[in-house]
C-alpha cells in the first residue's frame, strides 16, 4: 500500500500499487506531454525570432544602405545645384557615375538579399529537419512509453489475472473446507441428536480405533493398541497404545480416554472433569503419556485450536479433537525416537542387572533350597535318632520286662521246687486226709 498527500486539502489517503501504479502513469504521461509541448512551442518561437531577426537585420541593411545613398544622392544635387551653372557636363557625369554607382550598389543589395534570402531558406531547411528529428526522437519516446506502457498494462493485466485465479483457488478450497466442516458438524450434530451418552462414546471410540486400525500396517507395524480392561484399581482407561522397536525396547506408551456428551442428556461436563481420573489410569498402568479424545466443550477456542497442552496440571497430558487422533500418537512417537537410543542403553543396562539380579536370585533360591534341604535332614535326622533311642528305650524297656520275666519265672521255679505236700496240706485237713488217703496206697509223693 502507497500513501498520498492531496495538494489541495492535504490529507493523507492509501491505495494498492495497481491503483499508484495507473496514477503515477498518468501523471508521467501528462509531464511528458506537457514537457513535449513546451519544446515544440519553444522552437516555433525560435524559429520565428530567427526568421524575424534576418528579415529585421536585411530590412536595416537595406535601410542603411539606402539612407547612405539618399545622403550622396543629396550631397551631390546640392553640388549639382551650387554648380550647375557651371558645368553640365560634370553634373551629367556625376549622374552617369551616381546611376552607375547606384546600379553597382543596387546588384550589390540584391545579391545580399538573396544570400539573407538564402540563409533564411537554409535555416528553415535546418530548422525543418530539426523539426523531423525533433519528430522522430518525440516519434520514438511516445514508441517507447507505448511500448512500456503496454507492457505494464501486460503485466497489470497477468499480475491481475493471477491473483484472481490464486483467489478463486483459495476461496474455492476455503468454501470446501467450510462446506466439509459444515458437513461434519451436520453430521455431528445428527449423531448427537440420534444417539444416547453411551452410544456416542462407543462411537468415538470406534472411530479412533478404525483411524488407527487404517494405518496400522504402515505407520505402526509392532504397535499395540487394545482396550484397557483391567479394573482391579477401581478404574481404567478407555485404549492403551505401546509402540516397540525390533529389540522389542518400547518407544512411547500412552493411555487415552474417549469423551463426548449428547446435547440435552444429563449434565454438561467439562474436560477438566476427566483429567485427574486420567492421569491415575496413566500411572497405574505405567504409561509415558495420557490424552484426552474429547468432543466436549464444543464451543471452547482452547480446545477447537489444535492439540492442548495440559502438562501444567497433570504431567505430560494432552486434550485432542478426534481428528488429531492420529497426528497426536505421531508427534509423541517421533519425540520418543530422539530418546530411543537412551532408552535402548537403559534397556541393555537393565538386562544386564536383570541377568545379575537373575544369577542373585537363582543363587538365593539354590542356598534357600539347600538349607531348606539340610533343615528337613537334620529334623529327620533328628527324628530318626530320636526314633532310635525311642526304639531303644523301648527294647530296654522290653529287656527289663524278658529279664524280670526270667527272675520272676526263676523265682517261681524256685517256689515249685520248695513246694512240698506237707507245705500244701499245712492247716488243711481236708487236703492232708486226701494225701493219706494216696499215701496208703502208694509211696508219699516227694
């Protein structure tokens, strides 16, 4: 934009260059024909004062010639008439001298008229052919200003066209676009109006799974990317996405949580809502990241702008729209790549105190086992020797009873051997009758 001052009233006004460019053509083409009539005038009027100056300097000329000849003229009648009386002769001879000294004169002034003639007609030639030229150079430069002219009225007229064109594309893609978001909005609201909370939910989730599910194969070959169903914390997460390298080290891991609201359907909520919830899901299931696929406060500039960094309230946490679903998981993987390296020496460190930790626990396990081993031999051994001596006890206890056995069969051996019928039968009559009665029929028992 170019800023003019008016001459007349002095304000100060703006206009585009195509609008400069037209004013200063015509203020350009006004000076220049201005200026080319004024030359032209200027050398009409010079060539008039030098045609005027030789007529002028011819005109004294003859003047002054002709005054000098008038003067002899009358000096010599005054001679003629102071002498006449005297000599004819001599005044006839000086008449004779005077018309031929007049005569001489006379072709004298005649061939000076015509050189001045002559003179005048070359410079009218030259100031004729300095016309032409001056008509050829005035011939040219109008060519030449044309001719720029045209081209500017060329280049105005494809800057122009351009531009329109470049204008209609852009209205044409922006009325396409509008008309596309218009249409989802159409779309949208329809879905809202049709479906319950729930439905709409599980539609959105179903989108995004289908959206990741498209660019599975090429974009995110060894990606997982599955529904959270583990609810023994109380709660859980709506999809969890872990992306691997070949070595099967994980380069980013985030949980997302799917909201939407149906309009006149319960309470409206907000995005802040669901945040806390989030990020409880993102650490109880050890993810890196957490994002919120929200269609909730629809009128809100924050959320409509892009991709919301909410990492001031809880950490690394994003709100999307749905339709950065997508270009949300690339810019968190292609971040987590530049640590990948990192996170593979991590990986290889870790392994390596897995391995350390491995043999640790191996060895831990072998002396737990071994001196679980020893304690149950030396309690079964133990038990066996107690076992023993319990069994020894026992076969002392069961010698003590054979050799009290024996004693008490020896002393009963003996009781027998000192048994006598007399013994028996003393203080039993009855008994002692009995024996006499054997007795005298036979020897006495001994």
């Amino acid at each position: 934009m170019q800023e003019i001052i008016c001459p007349n009233c002095g304000k100060a006004f703006t206009i585009d260059e195509a609008g400069y460019a037209d004013i200063l053509k015509q203020v350009r083409d006004t000076d220049f024909e201005r200026q080319l009539h004024e030359r032209l005038e200027l050398a009409d009027r010079e060539k008039q004062r030098a045609i005027e100056l030789a007529e002028t300097k011819a005109a004294g000329e003859l003047q002054k010639a002709a005054a000098a000849k008038d003067s002899e003229i009358q000096a010599l009648k005054a001679k003629l008439d102071a002498g006449e009386s005297a000599n004819k002769v001599a005044v006839e001879l000086a008449e004779a001298k005077l018309a031929a000294k007049l005569a001489e004169d006379a072709a004298k002034l005649e061939a000076e008229v015509a050189k001045k003639a002559s003179e005048i007609e070359l410079l009218k030639a030259s100031i004729q052919n300095g016309e032409q030229a001056k008509q050829l150079a005035v011939t040219e430069a109008l060519s030449a200003v044309e001719r720029e002219r045209d081209e500017l009225k060329n280049g105005l007229a494809m800057a122009t066209m351009e531009r329109q064109v470049s204008e209609q594309a852009l209205e044409e893609k922006y009325q396409q676009q509008i008309k596309d978001r218009d249409d989802a909005i159409e779309r949208l609201k329809d879905m809202k109006a049709r479906l319950s909370t729930k439905m709409v939910g599980e539609t959105l989730e179903q989108h995004c799974e289908t959206e990741f599910n498209r660019i599975r194969a090429t974009a995110f070959p060894k990606a997982y990317f599955e529904k959270d169903n583990d609810a023994r914390s109380g709660s859980k997460g709506d999809y969890i996405f872990r992306d691997l390298d070949v070595a099967g080290t994980e380069i980013v891991s985030i949980m997302f949580e799917m909201k939407n609201e149906t309009d006149g359907v319960g309470a409206r909520k907000k995005n802040e809502d669901f945040l806390k919830e989030l990020d409880k899901d993102r650490a109880e299931k050890g993810c890196e990241y957490a994002v919120l696929v929200s269609l909730l406060e629809p009128e809100s500039e924050l959320y409509n702008s892009g991709i919301v960094d909410v990492s001031h309230r809880f950490p690394k946490m994003y709100v999307v729209r749905p339709q950065f679903f997508i270009p949300i998981i690339t810019v968190l993987r292609n971040a987590a790549l530049g640590s990948l390296q990192y996170k593979q020496e991590l990986a290889l460190v870790k392994a390596q105190n897995v391995d350390v930790t491995h043999f640790e626990e191996h060895l831990e396990t072998f002396k737990t086992g071994f001196a679980r081993n020893y304690e149950l031999h030396t309690r079964q051994f133990g038990e066996a020797i107690d076992e023993i001596d319990k069994a020894i006890a026992r076969m002392q206890k069961v010698k003590e009873a054979l050799l009290s056995s024996e004693r008490n069969l020896r002393l009963a051996n003996d009781k027998a051997q000192d048994v006598t019928i007399k013994k028996l039968t003393r203080g039993n009559p009855t008994m002692a009758a009995k024996f006499a009665e054997l007795g005298e029929g036979g020897d006495e028992p001994q």
